[in-house]
C-alpha cells in the first residue's frame, strides 16, 4: 500500500486572543487560547480528491496554512509525501501547488508570462526550463492567449486560472486549494471544476485536499469529505457513506445532520 500523500497526525494550533484598547498596551503579547486546531488528524492518498467542508471559522484556512508551511503548529506533525511541513519546510515547498482562490501575490502591472515567470524563479526551476513551463501550465489552464497582458486587465475567472498555474507550474504532486471557486460565477466555477477534475486528477494523478462551501461542487470532486467543525474532525469518509450514516438521501442534509452533533476525535481517520 503506498504511503500518505498528505499526512496530518494530532494536529493542534492555538492562536493569541485579539485584545483592543488598554489591554493590547498592557497584554502586548497574550498566551494563544485561543483554539483553532484541536487533535486534527487525517491522511489523504496519492491521486485522491478530499474536500474539506465547514462553516467559518471552522479552522479550514488555517489547516491549509500548516500544510503550506505558512503558519507552525502548536503542536502535532503534518507531512507532504513525508517531508514534515515544520523540520522540513523548504523540501516540502517543492511537494505541493498552493492556490487560495484569491489574487495574492501577482504584480498587476506586469503581464502574465512575468508574473509565472518569476514565480517559476522562485520554485528554482532551471532557467531553461522557465518559458516552456509557463507556457505549458497557462496551455493547461487556458490562457496560453492572455500570457502578454497585464494581469490587472483579467477577470476574476482568468486570475484563478493564472493561480492555478502557478501552482501547477513546477509540476506537483499535491494541490492544496483553499476555497479556489470562491467569488467565481456559475460558468465560470463549473469550468474550473471540470479543469481540476478531468486534468488535474483524472489526467494528470495529481493528490487534491481543497476547501469548499459548494456541496454541488464537492459531490463532483471529492473522493472523501471531511466535516471540520470548532477546529475538529466532525466526520471524514465518502459522500455515499456520510448519507447513509445519517439516513438522508443528500450530501448537503447528511452535512447538516453531522455538524449539528458534537464532534469526535479522530473521527474517519
């Protein structure tokens, strides 16, 4: 059996409280008490497809920043094709594509083929190799057309796209998407859900742990769901499973029923 592509053991972050006023001057530095992560723990295959699923706050965003190496747990570990995302962070940068459905990080005044470009520098790919990676990840997500425009006259579908290409741009195993159809509209999303589906997975075998708010979306993507609820694993298995647990007929009535019930440690795991 091979191993985990994304392994996640006790996982636990604490944050500090968000103090105001004559308590920030006093407190300027607060214990973190402030629970985010508790006892999280889960492991996704090579090649699977897990959604993540939760109202806000739930702790999503901050899972994907462990994994991403941007933020340190409290405690626990978290590894990328066994590479541990704290002791080992710099190795396990070169593992995995990040994409947060935002605009993060593009200079909006330089076109596209710079930006991937750049970034392509920056994941120390061979300089020789920069200009046919960015051309075959922007071929890939379709905007091979759009490469010499300045990325401040894309639309909002088209900057996904150019994220999803950088994040594909030094070939990686794993894809961490955090909410990557938010702000999207209809067609719009259901192209990118076809591109992840069909290229990505399907095609190209690559691991997928993404975020989601779309039950439609996540019955079409995901091999396994996993409910986080108050920083903890509320249920984590396949649609089908999660249905016929609690006896409804819909993904989304089998999620309302489980996140209305108290969480379990290591639920699914």
């Amino acid at each position: 059996m091979p191993a985990p592509a994304i392994s996640v053991e006790n996982l636990q972050k604490y944050f500090p409280p968000a103090l105001s006023g004559w308590k920030a001057l006093v407190y300027p530095v607060a214990r973190a008490t402030q629970c985010a992560l508790e006892n999280v723990s889960f492991s996704v295959m090579p090649g699977e497809s897990v959604a993540i699923m939760g109202p806000n706050g739930a702790g999503k965003s901050t899972l994907f920043r462990i994994l991403a190496t941007l933020v340190i747990p409290t405690r626990g570990h978290a590894a990328i094709n066994g590479f541990d995302v704290e002791s080992d962070a710099r190795r396990t940068r070169s593992q995995f594509g990040y994409h947060t459905g935002g605009d993060e990080g593009f200079y909006a005044r330089l076109t596209a083929r710079a930006n991937l470009a750049f970034f392509a520098a920056m994941n120390d790919l061979p300089s020789a190799e920069i200009a046919s990676r960015t051309s075959a990840a922007a071929e890939r997500m379709g905007i091979a057309d759009s490469l010499d425009r300045q990325v401040r006259t894309f639309s909002t579908g088209m900057t996904h796209r150019l994220g999803l290409a950088r994040a594909i741009l030094h070939d990686p195993s794993v894809l961490l998407l955090d909410e990557p159809t938010r702000s999207l509209d209809p067609l719009a999303a259901a192209d990118f859900r076809k591109l992840l589906k069909d290229d990505l997975v399907r095609g190209h075998g690559t691991t997928l742990l993404f975020s989601s708010h779309s039950v439609a979306e996540v019955e079409e993507i995901a091999d396994r769901v996993m409910l986080l609820e108050k920083g903890r694993i509320a249920a984590f298995d396949t649609p089908a499973r999660l249905r016929a647990s609690t006896g409804t007929a819909s993904l989304s009535d089998a999620v309302t029923r489980l996140m209305r019930t108290p969480s379990v440690d290591g639920a699914g795991q």
